[in-house]
C-alpha cells in the first residue's frame, strides 16, 4: 500500500463501508510542522481486486475536520456520510484526500495564504505567505503518490480541491496557480476579507482566465461569518464580470449560517453536485 495505513482507531464516526487510509509525508514549508498526516477516504463501492473502475478525487483541506468527529475539536464536516449518500442514490463514489493542517493557527494561516498576498495588520498576522509551496507539495508530490496507489482517475476533468475559509482562500489560490490539474474549486467561506481589495485584485488580474477552474464560493451571513461576507461577493462578482457563466462561478449565500463545520456539511453535497458536472 506504498505506506499508507488503515485508519483503525476507535471509537471513530467513519461510515460503515468506507475506509480512511493515512500517510505521513515531509513537507518542505516554512513552519515547524513539516512532518503531516494525509487521509485518504476510499468509498464502499472502492474494489482493491478491480483496477478497472476509477475514482475522481477531491484534494481537502483541514483533513482532521472531514471524516471524524473525534479528530476534530469543532465537528465533522461529514464527509463520507455525503460520499455515501452520493452512491446510496445511484451516483458515482469519490476519493477525497484530507491535507492535515499544522497545529497553530498562524502556522496555518501563513502555509494557505498566497505568498504575492499581505495580510492587513487589523488581524495581527505579520510577514507573507507560502501557500506556493503547499500547492507544490499536493501537485508535485501528492498527488502523484495517490495517483500511484489508488484506482483514481487522474486527470482533470476528474480532480478538485476544496476548503473552508483559510482552506476556501488555498483551494481558491490553487485553481489560480494550477488550472490545467483542477477541474473546479469548492471555496467556503473563502478568507478573503483578510487583504485590501486593491492588492487583491491586482493579484486577480495576473491570473485571470476563462481557461481557469470552475468556481463554487460559499457564504454564512451569521456572527463573524458575516466578515467574509463583502469580499466574497466582490470576488464572485469579479470573475461574472471577466466572462465566466453562471455554470463555471456560483454563489451560494445562507444568511442564517455561522463560520463552523456544521454549515459547511450541510452545503458541501449541494456544491458538489452542483460545480461537478
């Protein structure tokens, strides 16, 4: 299995059917934290006999938070639960990889920012980013590895990324630097309130294409949720304006929902179904 472990702690909340399989690999980033556990959910209908039948996959941040009430302090995002219930309806299973975070919150903030990017003093985080180089730990290394062990199908139009607001600004950040490997983005609650628009935009500007992933942006409108609310409409708003339809850039809006986990899994199925197709 090329390293890779079954998960087999317990209690666990994994579904009955799926297996989460993990690894430790060494990511060469600007933080302590180099040494990072990835999880891989392998769905029920995943067949290690049958080579035939191939996998999309989906690259996650926060991998601690999708699978597993008990690896996450703040809730699960019910990950396989969706995957599940995708199969349970007749619809193909995915392989979702979970990218586990480092285990500060600026360490985290700094490794899923753009590096181009500075972040407003307001909010106390100083110096740049480096999210260049965990797009190209997922790209140049993982990727290539899941690829190597595991039935997926590996192109394209059959990978993407996702994430929740630190996470929503690195899977955003990763359709812009790697479009000709992605075939939509899943952006929840996308950081981007932490950057002057101006900077922002200009940042836009150098990358903007209609050759780019498909786009999926998600808003709360409750509590601090409601900070992200501004930014992510300007940059939906940005990419309807530079020619993407309807079907390549949505936006969904609940303005009843906080910044946590349980939003995100109730709206992960529908953007799912929604921007893969």
């Amino acid at each position: 299995m090329n390293g890779y472990k079954l998960y087999t702690k317990e209690p666990n909340t994994i579904t009955r059917g799926g297996r989460v399989y993990t690894k430790v690999f060494h990511i060469e980033t600007n933080n302590d934290f180099k040494d990072r556990l990835v999880r891989v959910y392998l769905p029920s209908t995943y067949d290690f006999n049958n080579p035939n039948r191939r996998f999309k996959t989906i690259y996650m941040l926060d991998g601690k938070n999708l699978f597993d009430d008990y690896t996450s302090f703040v809730g699960e995002w019910g990950i396989d639960e969706s995957v599940e219930s995708f199969i349970n309806d007749g619809e193909e299973g995915y392989i979702v990889i979970g990218i586990d975070a480092p285990n500060t919150d600026i360490d985290r903030s700094l490794e899923m920012t753009p590096l181009e990017l500075k972040r407003k003093k307001k909010y106390g985080f100083k110096g740049q980013g480096y999210a260049h180089l965990l797009g190209r730990f997922i790209f140049d290394i993982l990727k290539k590895d899941i690829d190597q062990t595991f039935y997926t199908k590996a192109d394209r139009e059959s990978t993407g990324v996702g994430g929740s607001s630190m996470g929503g600004l690195m899977s955003f950040y990763l359709g812009l630097t790697y479009p000709d490997k992605i075939k939509y983005c899943l952006n929840f609650s996308p950081a981007f309130f932490l950057f002057n628009w101006t900077s922002f935009k200009n940042f836009l500007d150098k990358h903007i294409s209609l050759d780019l992933p498909k786009q999926y942006f998600y808003i709360g409108g409750n509590g601090f949720e409601k900070e992200f609310v501004e930014s992510t409409l300007r940059t939906y708003n940005y990419f309807m304006n530079h020619g993407f339809s309807h079907n390549d850039s949505k936006l969904l809006y609940d303005s009843s929902k906080e910044h946590n986990e349980e939003a995100w899994r109730i709206y992960f199925p529908i953007a799912l179904k929604n921007i893969d197709n």
